[in-house]
C-alpha cells in the first residue's frame, strides 16, 4: 500500500500544495493549456477536438495531456507531436495544472483541485448535455462528482442541459451554449474520414456496422454480463433485410467488466478501448444503445 493509499486525504492536501506551490514560484503561462478527457482515459470527446482546433490557430500554444497511465507505451496511438503526454498523478502534472492559463475537462478533477481565481480559465465541456438518466446531485451523489463551483464556462448544447447542470451539478456559472465539438466530424460527414476509421478497424468493403454500446452494468465490475439481447439474431436480421454483410462493433462501458460475447465473436469487433466515440459513431451504419452519452 503506498501513501496515496494509506493517507488519502494527506495526498489531496500534498497535490494540492503542488499546485499552489508551482503558481507561487513560477507565476502562469499565459500560452499553456492543460487538458483531460474522462480523467485521462481517453484522447478524445470534446476535449480533443477543442485542443486540435487550438493547435491549428495558434501553433504556440503549449498543450498539456493528462493520462491514467505512466508507461509510455500505453498512450493514444493518435496522440500528436505537439502534446505533452503527462500521467494525471505525477507532481509534474500537478505542477503544470498550477502554471497553465487555461483548464479544459469533459469530467471532474481529482482531489477538487481550485484554479486561481482571475489569474486561470476553466472550461468544462461535459460529455453530454441531454442526460437519459439522472446522475450527480439529482441522485444523491455528493459533490466529489460535481462540476467544480469555479468553472468560468460551462459548453452546452440546448437549455435542457443548462437546467440539468442547474440541478445535477448545481453549477451557477456561465455557459458557452455552442453544441458539441465533437460531433463536428458527425456534422461534417465526409467519406475520407469514414474510409480512414473503416481501414484501422480492417473492415472488409461492403460490409455494414453495428455499434453496439451499452451502458448498463448496475454497479458490478468483475463479472461480465450477458447482453440483453441475441446479437446473432440481429445481424442475421440486419442482412437479410439489407443483402450485405455486418459485423458488430461492441464497446463496454469504463465502469462495466463488459458482456458475454463468445456466441458470436467471430462477429464482433471489440473498440472498447477506441479513443474516439464520434468516429466509431461515423463508422457505424446503425447504433444499439441505451443510456449512453454517445446518443446526445
């Protein structure tokens, strides 16, 4: 067990110094951004695409990664030459959090880490913004999952996920009501872009995708579940209705041990740890969820 783990609360307040400490001695760069997506599990939702824009408009600005791992090895394939890849606990990510001018998240900090007020800018995209389900505050959960009090901008889409964060997040705030980023690429349709995804996944030409994202997993982890409905059965279905081929694309959701597929994996494409949503989204031909935020 190391000291994260046996004094939990001295390691808030340690990181937390960090922090404070690096903008006390090194004051804030005004052209450093720091970026996490799904508390550095992914590259990509709304963050991605808002860091990649920034890059393409102003090539000085210095962009910062955080990610849940310290190997290497294991980061986005994807990840650009202009990113500094850092794992979300080390000090260094602590300290460049306490020197950016600019904090861009789609989910809450750990440790409920404060920015320094009017010196740094913290925007939070969310990953979803017209929840099917009630999450948060609406459910009793307490606020180590709320919105942090000192975003400076919220992103929403519609006035339905302004009165959702109002209650969920009971975030008071501003927002920036400006749609999802990462939807773009949905918006934009372009057939190289579904070309490209379709060859990294090596699918066969003609043939049709299911994505298959289900979201239930009813606060089990460990055991896989079996999927609430004959996939088998379904793609048989798709064909004979549409005389082509399909194949399934399954992905889990972070907090579920996944399903049981044996039945039909040879029919199954696993793009559980694909960085990118929207483009699996663009792939897909037909889309099987249920209270995913993939569907928003």
């Amino acid at each position: 067990m190391d000291f994260t783990e046996r004094y939990p609360e001295l390691a808030k307040r340690y990181r937390r110094l960090l922090v404070w400490g690096s903008r006390a001695l090194h004051g804030i760069d005004p052209d450093k951004e720091v970026f996490s997506c799904f508390k550095g599990r992914q590259y990509g939702d709304n963050p991605r695409c808002i860091s990649e824009r920034l890059h393409e408009r102003c090539p000085r600005a210095k962009i910062v990664w955080l990610f849940n791992t310290a190997n290497s090895k294991k980061l986005p394939e994807n990840l650009p030459d202009y990113v500094k890849p850092l794992y979300i606990m080390s000090k260094e990510a602590f300290r460049e959090l306490g020197t950016a001018r600019v904090w861009v998240d789609n989910f809450t900090k750990y440790n409920q880490l404060r920015k320094a007020k009017g010196r740094q800018f913290y925007v939070q995209t969310w990953h979803g913004d017209r929840a099917i389900k009630k999450i948060c505050y609406d459910i009793g959960l307490d606020d180590e999952r709320r919105i942090e009090e000192d975003c400076d901008r919220v992103l929403t889409a519609s006035t339905f996920g302004e009165n959702m964060y109002r209650t969920a997040f009971r975030y008071k705030g501003e927002y920036i009501k400006a749609g999802s980023p990462r939807n773009d690429i949905l918006v934009k349709n372009d057939p190289a872009d579904i070309a490209r995804v379709r060859k990294k996944l090596s699918i066969p030409e003609g043939t049709k995708l299911l994505l298959y994202a289900p979201t239930y997993r009813e606060n089990e982890t460990v055991v896989p579940k079996r999927a609430q409905m004959d996939l088998d059965r379904t793609l048989r279905c798709l064909e004979k209705k549409t005389g082509a081929p399909w194949l399934c694309m399954f992905r889990a959701h972070y907090r579920s041990a996944g399903i049981d597929l044996e039945a039909v994996q040879d029919r199954i494409v696993d793009v559980t740890r694909y960085d990118d949503m929207a483009e699996l989204l663009l792939a897909a031909d037909m889309v099987l969820t249920d209270y995913s935020s993939c569907a928003l």
